[in-house]
C-alpha cells in the first residue's frame, strides 16, 4: 500500500498559509494544522470589543481557514515560552518590538517538536520570498531551516521552486514542479491562486495581526517595561495594552481611559485589579489607575477622565472612585485644560 504522507502547516488564518495548506492538500497529502498563542494577535476580539469595528468579522481567522480547508485546527499555547524569544531576540527586532526572525525559527521548532511527537513528515509554511524585509529575504530563509532543526523538513510551497529542493520533493512524496515561485510583495500571484481554489472570501491579505509590529503598540510595550523595571508582562497585560487612551501623566502611574462604550465595558472586567474613575455628573468614559499614586495624583487622574467627558466644558464635574476593594466614593474636580494636557503623556 501507498504511504499517507502527512504534513503540519502553520496556520496564522492570513491568505498566505490557507494557500500552502490547500497547495499540498492538492497533491493528497493530509495536513492538520497548528495556530501558536503568543497572545499578541488577538485581531478578533478587538474587533468585538469596539464599536467601530463592529462590520468587521467577529472570528478566529485561523480556525476560519481550518474550516475552509477541511482541516483538523490544534492551538498551542506558547505564551510562556515566547517571552524569551520577545525578551532576548537573537537576531534583533524589526521596525518596532517584532522579533520577526526569531519568531518564526520558534515557531518552526516548536512544529518540528510536534510532528515527531504525532507521527507527521514534514512541516509546510506560508512564506513567500521577498515579503517581509526582516524574516522573509532569500537569505534568511535557510536560518529558519537551520537553527529551528527543521532542515529539508520545512516546504514553503509559495516559494519552493525558487529554494533548494527539500526532503518531501527529493523523495517524491509531492511534486515540487505543481509547487509555485511565487516572490516580492506584490499579492496578486496569491490572490489569482485564491480564485482558482474557489477562496473568495480571506483575511486582509497585506495584513498580520500581531501588534508587536504596531508602532503606537510598541511604544505602550516599552513604556509598560520601564514602568517595571524589567522585561515583564502577563496575558492581562497585553489585552489592556490593546484598549483605550493611555496616558501617563508621572512616570509612577498611568491612566487608561475607554475611548467608546465597547471598551469601557471591556475594562470593567478589570475593575477589581486596579483602582478606577467613572463620571457620574455628566456621561464619560471608564478609566483605570494602573501603578503607586502620591498625594495629588488621584485628583490629577480625576480632572484628565472629566476632559474626556461630557462635562469637559463644566465647572465641576463628579466622579465615582472605586477602590480595588469595591469601596466607592465620590470626588468633584475641575476638568483639566487641554492646554495642561502635555504631549509627552499619550502614549
């Protein structure tokens, strides 16, 4: 009997990676797929929370894509180990804090990990030469075979024919002349390939969704880590980083303010964990107090939430404080100036 040849494809849910799994599903070869949770792309659920992204899908776009295929999904929480690859990136960082490079010689590993613990032959990518200027150069494409330890067990069918042959194609276990040369930025290869699969419907295709490649992001990140004292963060962190209006006033505490009603009931849930302002006079956002407040910082936090309010014009305005306790009681300031508003404070 013949072999069933079986590969694991790296499922981001972008257009890229659904097109190499269905390019090897094409050629009989039964592919699962693997979605690692670094938990900074988490493009969906900012979409629900917002009002403004309301249109948009409220989905998974890797398990959308598994769907699409007809592929068995497995999400792998890698949101402990990943902060070593964020926190000391061998071969540096991109624009802004993405470890680009380093992240996909993780991820790759951590494939290679599981199909030798499943059984599986080989591990398939969405990479395409030429596409990102930090992990996807001809160059860099053989440091994620090598230093991940995956070597001729990584195919990239968008690019293989303009890369070394790999082991799946040297064995014949597929045709490396029904894969493509796909190259550069431009993703109109891609999206012809999509139409003549029958896609017609996928992710933004010159997207990504980690926010570790967002400059303002980036900037919250770095401030969060200073704020600290060290290289450090939680789940909870990275979620709160990706809602509200951030500003940090003193360099011992920041206030992050709801920007629409979506958020402000987004950060409720966070309202046990940090000490919180509502306005109660007037209709305003939720805010939260995040660090050590010194005498006067209550009431400056108090006056930047009322400039954001309703009563941003008013004498006075009032405004619930919740402590983490669930104690509450009521405080009546004079909404701060945008003139006293510094620059330096948004981040």
């Amino acid at each position: 009997m013949t072999k069933q040849y079986k590969a694991a494809a790296l499922i981001s849910g972008g257009l890229d990676s659904m097109l190499a799994a269905r390019a090897i599903q094409e050629q009989g070869i039964y592919v699962e797929g693997l979605n690692f949770f670094t938990g900074f792309c988490v493009e969906g659920h900012t979409h629900a929370i917002r009002k403004k992204d309301q249109n948009r899908p409220k989905r998974n776009n890797a398990l959308w894509v598994a769907e699409q295929l007809g592929m068995k999904l497995h999400f792998v929480d890698v949101i402990e180990e990943y902060k070593e690859v964020l926190f000391n990136p061998k071969h540096g960082y991109g624009a802004h804090l993405n470890p680009c490079l380093d992240c996909k010689i993780f991820m790759v590993e951590k494939a290679l990990e599981w199909i030798k613990e499943n059984e599986f032959d080989f591990i398939i990518t969405g990479e395409v030469i030429g596409q990102r200027p930090k992990s996807q150069r001809k160059e860099t494409m053989p440091v994620i075979a090598r230093e991940s330890g995956a070597g001729g067990l990584l195919l990239r069918p968008l690019c293989a024919k303009n890369l070394p042959a790999t082991i799946p194609e040297q064995e014949g276990w597929i045709d490396r002349e029904a894969l493509f040369d796909f190259s550069g930025r431009t993703r109109k290869p891609q999206m012809a390939l999509a139409e003549r699969y029958g896609f017609t419907e996928y992710a933004q295709p010159a997207g990504g969704c980690c926010f570790l490649t967002d400059a303002q992001y980036s900037v919250k990140l770095t401030d969060l880590w200073k704020s600290r004292g060290s290289k450090a963060y939680e789940l909870d962190d990275i979620m709160l980083l990706k809602v509200g209006r951030h500003l940090r006033p003193k360099p011992e505490f920041k206030v992050i303010i709801s920007r629409e009603e979506g958020e402000g009931k987004f950060l409720q849930g966070y309202k046990n964990q940090y000490v919180s302002l509502k306005t109660t006079s007037h209709a305003g956002p939720l805010a939260l107090l995040d660090g050590q407040l010194e005498p006067g910082d209550l009431e400056l936090a108090a006056r930047m939430v009322a400039r954001y309010s309703q009563g941003r014009n008013a004498e006075q305005v009032e405004l619930e404080v919740r402590e983490k306790d669930g104690t509450t009681r009521t405080l009546s300031v004079t909404p701060l100036p945008p003139s006293e508003i510094q620059k330096g404070w948004l981040l």
